[in-house]
C-alpha cells in the first residue's frame, strides 16, 4: 500500500450485487447508477462490470459523467439526468448519451443544443419528491411540447420517469401515491398520441420492495454497492447483497500513554487507564466523516477498537486498550463485515448520516484499487 490508504473495490461482489437485484426485479431492465464515481467505487471499472453483469443500461448524473463512460470505450444505452443551466448538451447527444428533460425550458435546452444527432429525451415527472420535474399544468406543457419536437422529427421520446422520496420507508404512503401519479403521467403522455417509451421509477429501495414500481426498467444505485438503502429495509446481509468497498489502512505509529491523556483536537477523548494509542494516517481530508468524532470503530488485529477524539484532516487516533500492535498493521475502517470489520451503515450511523454518504465522500488521497476478474474491455451493453 503506497497510498496511505486504499479502497478496495471487490467487482465479484458488485455483480453478485446486480445479480441479486435481477432476481429481485425479473421483468424489468437494470439501470446500474454510477453517479459520483460510482458512488466512490470508480466508473469505469465499475460500469463494465455492470455491462459485463449484463446490465442494459447505465446512469449517471452529469453530462460530463456519462462522457467519460464514453471515453472509456462504453457504447450502450446511457442516461445522464442533470439538465443543467448552461451545459453543452452537444457532445453528449452526439455521443449517444440520453437526456433528460424536467420541463419544457429543460427540453428547450435540448433542442437547441445543435447536436448532430436526434436527441433521445427521457422526461421526468414530479410524482411527489419535488426535486427534478414538473407536475400539473406545467407537466401537460411539457407532454405536449415533447410530443410536438417527436413529431417533428427533432427529438425521440426515449423514456418517462420519476424518483421516488420515501422508497427506504416501505410502509409510507407517499409510495403508492407516486406509483398512482406516475400512471397518471403515463397515460397523458399516451393521450398525445405518444407510442409509450420506457417507463423507469425504482430505485434500489423500490427494486427490492415494490414489484409495481419495477415497470420497465429499475435505476440501481446504492444495493448494487452492497449497501442497504436504509435501516427500515434491513442490513446488506439480510437483503442479500456483499458490501463491495473495503476501506483499510496501516497504523503508523503505536505508543503506551497514560491514564488522563487527553487526545487529538479539543482533548475532547482523555485516556481512563494506561493504553495504546494508533494512529492511522487517514481523515476528513480523505472524506472520512468528522462527524464520526469519539463514536465510529476499527478493526485491528481481529479487535474492534474506538476512534479516539476528534477526526482530523489527515489523521485518526484509535484507541488499541491492550491490543498488541505494531507499525504497519493494517486497520479496517469498514468492509463487508466477513472479518467482524464495521459496516459503512455503521460508520453512517456513528456520523448520523446515511452509507451512500460514508463510500461517495471518499476521495483525496485515498487509492482505489478493484479486485476480482477485472473486465478488459468495456462492454456494449444489451
Ligand atoms: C441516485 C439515483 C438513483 C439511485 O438511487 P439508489 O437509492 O442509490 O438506488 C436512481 N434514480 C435517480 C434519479 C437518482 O438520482
């Protein structure tokens, strides 16, 4: 490990992962979200193994995101959501990378984009979370204005979809009411004589709970990373899924102090008894999260062992108590949990955040290194 810390990113498990969401979902065409680096994991590694799992299609977010897949050689069905003020949508459409469009000025957007190629338009519908898309009249606006650039020969109508608010509550009621919106949405778009395009509403929480929401394609993200979309749905072993990122480190440096030390920033951790201290070079820096302070825990030598004090920019002190260590034993921040590691919902749940946050934040000078048959090439999908 030359990097003073490294993310291993297991692809078997990631598959596995896309695996167990196809069973969960038969009838529908996998999305895998790759976002955000893949959510830390790495895109492109990540994205083809997804192709190579089989996935039909893959999303991200930003244009700049889905350029890169392309980039990197991905040629298959690809959906970039963000519509921002200002981007160039050019080279995107032209590379064959689908929009997306929340209201009409969004579509706008998209028509006079001056790419070579005929847009492919996913229009996305507020069914209830109120982040992207349109309801109402402005949704009848949008419809409508869609089903004229189609006519027009100017756009393809290549998509419909909505995100869901509450997909991690699965006994909230704002689910079914989306669902119900989202039909609604359907159906209008059909009433402008629109042949229906690809209906997508689930994600991972949804994926896994809600077979009406499967419709014809489900949008993957945080399950496909082992993760749980949320305590209300159980943990990763228990949804079936093998948390794919292991974070570890190396203590570097290991010292006895005495009852009363006070440790790291604001002395806010004192020692109650004679103990070891580690020192893992690793922090808020690296997007290991502060908030994580005097509460989250590390596995060292088969012993889970306390963050003592504050988390710092570029350093951790963990509290050994009496377990023999050394310089340069490795630490495991979290990891599948097979080695009695914690999870990244513990570190979430320390941090009083949520898992996606834990593995997307990390970054800086943390090495990424991806283990398991590594595809060579990237995929084309379908
Ligand atoms: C991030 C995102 C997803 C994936 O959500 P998960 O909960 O990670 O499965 C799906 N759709 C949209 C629009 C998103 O922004």
């Amino acid at each position: 490990m030359s990097a003073p810390a490294e993310a291993l990113v297991d692809l078997d498990a990631y598959r596995a992962n896309l695996a167990r969401l196809r069973e969960a979902a038969p009838n529908a065409a996998q999305m895998a979200v790759v976002k955000a680096d893949a959510y830390g994991h790495g895109a492109i590694e990540v994205s083809a193994a997804a192709r190579e799992a089989g996935a039909e299609w893959l999303g991200v977010a930003t244009i700049e995101e889905a350029r890169t897949l392309r980039r990197a050689g991905d040629t298959g069905p690809l959906l970039a959501w963000l519509n921002p003020a200002g981007a160039d949508l050019a080279p995107a459409i032209d590379a064959g990378v689908d929009m997306a469009a929340g209201s009409v000025e969004q579509l706008d957007a998209v028509l006079a984009a001056g790419a070579s190629a005929r847009p492919r338009v996913h229009l996305k519908v507020d069914t209830g979370m109120a982040r992207g898309g349109v309801r109402g009249a402005e949704l009848t606006a949008l419809l409508a204005a869609a089903a004229a650039a189609q006519r027009a020969g100017r756009i393809e109508i290549a998509g419909i979809f909505s995100h869901f608010a509450c997909a991690d509550e699965p006994a909230s009621p704002v689910n079914g009411a989306q669902e119900h919106a989202f039909t609604e949405a359907v159906d209008e778009l059909s009433s402008f004589d629109v042949e229906r395009p690809l209906r997508h509403l689930a994600n991972s929480a949804a994926a896994l709970t809600r077979p009406n929401a499967h419709l014809d394609a489900v949008r993957v993200g945080i399950a496909s990373y082992g993760l749980s979309p949320g305590p209300a749905l159980g943990t990763p072993a228990q949804l079936g899924l093998t948390p794919v990122m292991t974070l570890r480190t190396a203590l570097a440096l290991v010292r006895r102090v005495p009852p009363g030390t006070g440790v790291s920033y604001g002395h806010t951790y004192v020692t109650k008894r004679e103990t070891t201290l580690g020192l893992i070079p690793v922090g808020y820096g690296d997007g290991i999260l502060r908030a994580a302070s005097n509460r989250a825990s590390a596995l060292v030598n088969g012993e889970l062992v306390p963050v003592a004090g504050r988390v710092c920019m570029d350093q951790i002190v963990l509290d050994l108590g009496d377990t023999p260590a050394s310089r340069g034993d490795e630490v495991v921040l979290f990891g599948s949990g097979r080695l009695g590691e914690p999870l990244a919902e513990d570190w979430a749940e320390a941090a009083s955040t949520i898992g996606y946050e834990v593995v997307t934040r990390l970054g800086g000078r943390i090495a990424r290194r991806h283990v398991g048959a590594i595809p060579t090439t990237t995929g084309s999908g379908g």
